[in-house]
C-alpha cells in the first residue's frame, strides 16, 4: 500500500485540532491588525492580501529596507523592514506597531528559509543560519509580541512551520529540526496562553510553489536540487495554501493542515505507520541510489 492508496476521510481529519472543552474561537472579526513576517513573497504575502480582502489592516514585514519597499507587497499594507534574526529590529517593530495601530491582533510568524542536505554534508554555518531565521525568528517575534497581547487580553499567535515538523523525510535534517522546534512552540504557548486570551495556531502545509527554492543553500547540491523540484513542482500555490489557512483561523484550529498531502502523510504516521516508514525508507533509498556514496 502506498501513501496515496489511504481511504482516510479528509472531512473528519480537518478539524482534528479543535477542542471542544476549550474557549470558542473569536468570531471572524474584521478590521484586525496584522504582521506578517516574511510577508513580502509566497505564503507571507497571499496571507497578507487574504487577510486585506477580509477588511483587516497588514503590516508587511521583510528583508528590504523601507525606502525600497518591494513592489510585490499590495499598496493598502504596511511595510517595514525586519530581519527576524534581529532582536534591535523587533523591538523597532514592536514600538511602530504601538505607535500606529496602539496593539496587535494577530502576529505571524511566518519569514523562513529552506535547506536540504545530507548530515554529513551540512556545515555548522547551515545549521546556525536556519536555526537563526527558521526558529530563533519565530521566538524572538513571541517574545516581543506576547507582553502585548496578554496585556491586551486577546489576540493570535500563528506560527508558520511545516509538514515537514510533523512527518520528517530523508536529507533534510536541519529543516525538519526547526520545524518540528517551532511546532513544540506552538504547543507550549497554547497552553501558556489560553488563560490569557491569546490563541495560538500552527501552520504545516506540505510542498507548495513559491520563491523558497531560491534561498536554498549549496552545502550539498544533490539534496538542494531535491527539495527545490518539491517546491517548484508542487500542485497548490501559495494562494490555495492561504485560503485553506484562513477558513482554518475563522474555525479556530490549533493544528492547521491545510492541503490533501499534509493531512494524509500526518495521518499515516500516527494511525499506519508501517505504510509510512515504507514511504519514507523508499524515499532514503531512491537518494542514495541516485547519488551513489558520495
Ligand atoms: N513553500 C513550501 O513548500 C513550504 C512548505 C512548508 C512550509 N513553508 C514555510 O512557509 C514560510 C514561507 O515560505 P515561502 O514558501 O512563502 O517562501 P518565500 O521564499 O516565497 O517567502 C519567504 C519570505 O521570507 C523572507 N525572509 C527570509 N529570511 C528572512 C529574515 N531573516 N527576516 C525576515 N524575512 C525573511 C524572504 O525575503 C521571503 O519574502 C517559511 O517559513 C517556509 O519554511 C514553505
């Protein structure tokens, strides 16, 4: 049997991460005020202009600097510069946000990078700079936003991760660590702030095409080139992704899987996992046929 054979119902598994004996999600308000890191590109930006259709305000936030504000971000957001690896760039964030909106209602934490790379091929650089962006930029973007909306009493922490946290494939070991370290953040601060009125979301979506394969590192070429044809060769884009995600906040998902591939590889890990390491044994074999011992 293979991964794509399951006779899994989808309709029953979408809402997996509702919990009935917890608050009910806050009506689908409008008018919110939005950051979206890494919103510039990709997921980042078609949840920025999702969240504006819906009547929302959206502070974009990314790698340009303001004066060049990319043209990509849509004219009725915001737009500041943030790299997430700097602590002095989020405070500046956090003071503008209180300067303009006087709050926040929503923080994603979405800006990331990709790698692929056999263990032995991946440098210590590789792994500080995908730690640096891909984790250490969703906790420091926690950590200067939860004061706010605790004290606020209300507001959503959405936290961009990955399938790849849950299900974790061969030759892409650092990606799948910082992911799966963002889905335990997740986690942890849903529980540490439910009682505060924040509610926390996790966003795991399978490959999807966007410009992540350019930021791809060359550490090893053959796991890089891999990863990139997953990206690129994807069926949804970043715009189905972010639709999916939207219906998901409104239903007030913890755990948000938001295409056919996510929620059937997650279920067959925890409900076949035979099917599943033969899915992923397959996987690590046909790399290491094609590339040899090298
Ligand atoms: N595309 C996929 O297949 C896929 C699958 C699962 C999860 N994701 C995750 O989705 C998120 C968005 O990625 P995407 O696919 O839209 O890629 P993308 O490359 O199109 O967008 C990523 C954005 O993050 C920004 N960014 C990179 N480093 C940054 C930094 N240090 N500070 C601030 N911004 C930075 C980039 O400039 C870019 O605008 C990432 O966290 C990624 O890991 C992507």
């Amino acid at each position: 049997m293979r991964l794509s054979d399951l006779p899994l119902p989808d309709a029953a598994a979408r809402r997996l991460s509702r919990l009935p004996f917890m608050a009910p999600p806050s009506p689908a308000d409008t008018n919110r005020r939005v950051l979206i890191t890494g919103g510039a590109s990709g997921l980042g930006l078609a949840l920025a202009t999702a969240f504006l259709e819906r009547g929302d305000r959206v502070m974009v936030a990314d790698l340009a600097p303001a004066e060049s504000r990319p043209e990509s971000i849509p004219a009725d957001a915001r737009y500041l510069r943030l790299d997430v690896r700097s602590e002095d760039e989020w405070a500046a964030a956090r003071d503008e946000i209180d300067e303009v909106w006087g709050g926040l209602d929503v923080l994603v934490n979405n800006a990331g990078i990709a790698q692929g790379g056999r263990i032995e091929m991946l440098t210590e650089e590789d792994w500080r700079l995908i730690t640096d962006i891909n984790l250490l930029g969703v906790a420091r973007g926690c950590r200067t936003f939860v004061p706010m909306l605790k004290k606020q009493g209300r507001g959503r922490v959405v936290n961009t991760a990955s399938l790849a946290g849950l299900v974790h494939p061969p030759t892409m070991s650092s990606y799948t660590a910082v992911k799966a370290a963002v889905v335990a953040i997740s986690e942890s601060l849903r529980w540490e702030l439910e009682p505060f009125g924040v509610d926390v979301s996790v966003i795991c979506p399978s490959f999807f095409r966007t410009n992540l394969a350019s930021s791809l590192n060359s550490s090893d070429p053959a796991a890089a080139e891999f990863a990139s044809k997953l990206i690129t060769r994807a069926k949804l884009d970043a715009d189905q992704i972010a639709a999916e995600v939207m219906l998901a906040l409104d239903a007030g998902e913890f755990l948000i899987l938001p295409d056919p591939d996510a929620r059937k590889n997650y279920r067959a890990k925890r409900l076949l996992p035979a099917v599943y390491a033969k899915t992923m044994l397959d996987m690590g074999r046909k790399f290491a046929a094609a590339t040899g011992k090298n």
